[in-house]
C-alpha cells in the first residue's frame, strides 16, 4: 500500500538505484509506474507500507515500513524486477554499478569506476568532493549518510600518496 514518504519512519529500509541519464522527460511516467508498483507491493500477500522518492533527477529511493510488516526474499526481489521493468518502461539504466556520481562545483557529474584514480590527478574530484553512499539501507540514512564527502567513502582507496602529492 502506498503512503507518502514522509509519514515513513526513519527506520524504513530503503533501496537506491541510480542512473546517469537524467530523469526529467520521464518523471511523470516513471512516479506513475512506482506509485502503482508500491500501491500492489506485498509480503505473503500481506500488503507492505511503501513508497519511494525520485531525487536530484538521477536516484530512485525506495522505502518500505517494516513496522507495519517486513518485506520478505520474494518481495525484495519484486523490487528488482520492478526496477528493471521500469528501465524497459523509460530507457533508462539503473543498473550500471560502475558509474560513481559525485558533486563537484555544485553539479553532478558520474565518472567510470575504472577512470576515477586518472580524473582524480585530472583534478575533476577531490577528496572533498561529495559522492553518495547507495548502500545506506535506513530512511533516515539519506539525510546523515547518504551525501559524504570522499574521504569519509570507500572511494578513498582511489586517493593514494602518490595521488595526493
């Protein structure tokens, strides 16, 4: 059963998918699919509290409520499936686990995994430049956890002595 984000707990598990191309042409289309999607989601045909939000036009956070009910192995993978109908829905990729975005001078910018230690020396990040953790699995994660600036991130091993010297 849907219900608006906000009235979920900070405790609500969430999933973040990401993608490079920019959401806006299918804002509308892509929110329609997700509401109905969280509108049907279930757990052993127990209907789950959900939601989801779309941010900085590149992320799609979902949420569920495990309070009222916990999202069971088949559910969760539902929301897998649902992703990747949504990728067929919109042509986009929320899947590519290679791409890393980062703010820099205001701005988003995503950088192949494998260019990251070069764009580093190139210096288009920084070790103070924002990246975002997608792994945070809490509601409330995404205001304290989910924006950290790299060398707080798994993204520090990029930055070596020979880097940053």
């Amino acid at each position: 059963m849907f219900v608006p984000f906000e009235t979920l707990t900070p405790e609500a598990r969430v999933w973040l998918y990401q993608t490079t191309t920019p959401i806006g042409p299918n804002h509308e289309q892509l929110s329609g699919f997700l509401t109905s999607f969280t509108q049907e989601w279930k757990s052993h045909g127990v209907p789950l509290a959900s939601s989801f939000r779309i941010l900085h036009d590149h992320f799609v956070v979902i949420a569920v409520d495990e309070s009222v009910h916990a999202a069971s192995g088949c559910s969760i993978d539902g929301v897998f499936r649902a992703m990747k109908e949504a990728e067929q829905l919109t042509g986009l990729n929320f899947f590519d686990r290679q791409m890393i975005a980062l703010v820099e001078k205001g701005r988003l910018i995503f950088i192949p995994q494998k260019e990251l230690k070069q764009k580093f020396l190139e210096g288009i990040w920084t070790n103070t430049s924002l990246t975002f953790n997608n792994l945070i699995q809490k509601k409330s994660e995404l205001e304290t956890n989910w924006r950290v600036p790299v060398s707080d991130s798994w993204l520090k091993r990029y930055i070596t002595a020979e880097t940053v010297s």
